[in-house]
C-alpha cells in the first residue's frame, strides 16, 4: 500500500470509530413518539430560583400530559451522577440536566449520550472542553452569565460614581454561573480603576452561608462600600450581616445582585439593595420545546438564551407581585 492509501484507509476507520462510538457521534434528539417520559435532574432545591425552576419543568411536563421523573441531588454532585445513571436506567426518553458543578457531571453528560438518550442543559453548563452542544448534548438553555456579571457591575460603577471597595460573594464553587458570574464583574472593572474587589468567598449560592460570610469579610474589610453577590439569596444574607453590624444596606454599603427573586425584588423595593440583573429560572417549557423541534429534524441552536431584564428603584414595586 502507498502512503496515500494507508492514510485513507486510517481516515476511514478513525470516521468509523467516531460516528459509531460516543466519542465524536451527534448528540442524540428525541425519537417520535405520542407522549414521553421525561427525566428532570435538579441538582439542590435550597432556594426560590430552584424552586420555581422545577415547578416550571413540572408544568410543562403536567400540560402535554408527559410522565416526568423528578431527582434533587441535594447539593451533591456525586448523588447527581448517580441519578442520571438510575434515570438511564429506568429508560427515561429525555433528560433535562441542571448540573450543579462544570466537571464532575461531563460523566453524566457522556452516559445519556452513550445510552442514546437526549440531553438538554438546563441552566448551567457543563466542562466545556470536554461536553459539546450538539455533539454530545442536544443544547443549553439559560442566561448569559458573564453578561449578567457585566451588566452589575456597570450599574455599580453608575451608582458609586465609579468608587467602590467591594466584597464578592461568589456562587457555587465549581459551578459555571459563579465562574462567568465572577470573570463577566471583574473584567468589566478593568475599566473603573477607583473600583476594586478587596475580598472574594463563596457563599455557595445560599442565604445563610452568605450572610456568615459576608459577616466574616466585613469584619476584615469595615471600609467595604458594596457587596457583589451572585445571587440573590446571599444578598439577602449579607444585608442581615450589615444590618448585625449597624450598618445601613442601601445608604452605608450599596448590594447589587443578581435573579430576581421576589425577596430579592421586595429588598430593592425597600431600598435595601441597589440592583438585582434578571436570570429567568422558568426554562420548562423551552426545554421540552427544543428536545420536540429535535424530533422533527430541526436544527436546535446551541444555545438558548434567556432575554434578562434587570431590577432596580425604578420597577421593583410592580414587579414583586410577578416574581417567584
Ligand atoms: O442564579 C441561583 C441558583 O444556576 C443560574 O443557581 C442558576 C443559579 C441561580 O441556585 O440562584
């Protein structure tokens, strides 16, 4: 054999391992069928964003009369894997997956790809270098997390008169929206040199791990002006640590935020924290929208983005009654 023909024989046989291994074949879509079972991974149900997440999935699910099998991993990545694999198991027709960590669920990813079992993301991203959309799952649908980041730290940066010494409560270690949440604020303040963060711990996206450690960085830092917290829940916590210290939230030390949840949307309402950016945790229907367009053939995009408003003075009131 010449060289050329080795090497065409080699492309062959790598071609052939790709498309019929997990390793390189399409992401798997949703097979025709008149109903479905329907598999929703919750990865903790700790607060009103998850809450109101899984109620959305159970009601899509309820409206197209589809059988939904419903897991809350309880804040443990391990137990969230193992729920995939019972879920695989059961011979559910879809997943929609709300991975609580990037990395340690890219085994979840692969074992639905593996079994032949559509994915959707929901919320939070896996590893990226190691799960593709499209390839390994059908898609990911949530919000712009860097964008979220950003758009905070711009209205701090307007409201502070671009001054700030900041405390920032992070999310989830681990998890995509505390990574993009935290590069989408920080690279933004390369542009405010008067604004610096001074310290930065997670609060794991909790109220009241929040508020312990917001009361332990203000302790450290008592010429902190504003708190960055990545979600709403350790705002609320850090504005209960303020308080502890007799200092006003709001007038000593500006919060800003991120979700909207209806405590969160009520805070800004009472003056107590300046801004909360909009994540839409209602993603059921669109979950369940984009594993069907996949049964007909459609091509799913590789994302779907949540459009975000954001709350702050000027639309909190109106807007508590709406919000979850
Ligand atoms: O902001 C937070 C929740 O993954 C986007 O997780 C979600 C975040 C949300 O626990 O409140």
């Amino acid at each position: 054999m010449t060289i050329t023909q080795r090497l065409s024989v080699l492309a062959f046989v790598a071609g052939f391992i790709c498309s019929h291994t997990a390793f390189g074949a399409d992401a798997p879509v949703l097979k025709p069928k008149q109903t479905y079972k329907i598999g929703f991974s919750q990865c903790e149900s700790n607060n009103p964003w998850r809450i109101a997440e899984t109620e959305s999935v159970k009601q899509a699910c309820a409206k197209r009369g589809y059988q939904l099998v419903y897991t809350d991993a309880a804040g443990s990545a391990a137990k969230q894997v193992a729920d995939i694999n019972s879920m695989i198991a059961q011979g559910v027709d879809a997943i929609l997956l709300a991975p609580r960590e990037e990395k340690p669920l890219v085994p979840a990813v692969m074992a639905a790809k593996k079994a032949g079992i559509p994915l959707v993301l929901l919320d939070r991203r896996t590893d990226e270098t190691a799960t593709k959309p499209g390839r390994d799952y059908l898609t990911f649908i949530g919000s712009d997390f860097v964008d979220e980041g950003k758009r905070a730290a711009d209205w701090l940066a307007k409201a502070t008169n671009q001054k700030a010494t900041i405390i920032e409560l992070l999310g989830t270690t681990g998890s995509s929206p505390a990574n993009d949440r935290h590069k989408g604020f920080a690279d933004e303040l390369k542009q405010y040199p008067n604004m610096k963060i001074v310290a930065s711990q997670s609060g794991d996206f909790a109220r009241d791990k929040g508020r312990q450690v917001a009361e332990t960085l203000l302790q450290a830092h008592p010429d902190a002006t504003a708190i960055y917290a990545h979600n709403d829940e350790m705002a609320l916590g850090a504005i209960a640590a303020l308080e502890a210290a007799g200092k006003k939230a709001g007038k000593d030390v500006t919060v800003v935020s991120i979700d909207g949840e209806k405590d969160g949307v009520q805070a800004i309402a009472d003056g107590k924290m300046g801004v909360s950016v909009e994540c839409n945790p209602r993603l059921g229907d669109k979950g369940l929208d984009a594993l069907l367009a996949s049964s007909k053939g459609e091509k799913v995009p590789d994302w779907i983005k949540s459009d975000d408003h954001l709350f702050d003075s000027s639309n909190a009131k109106e807007n508590v009654a709406t919000a979850y």
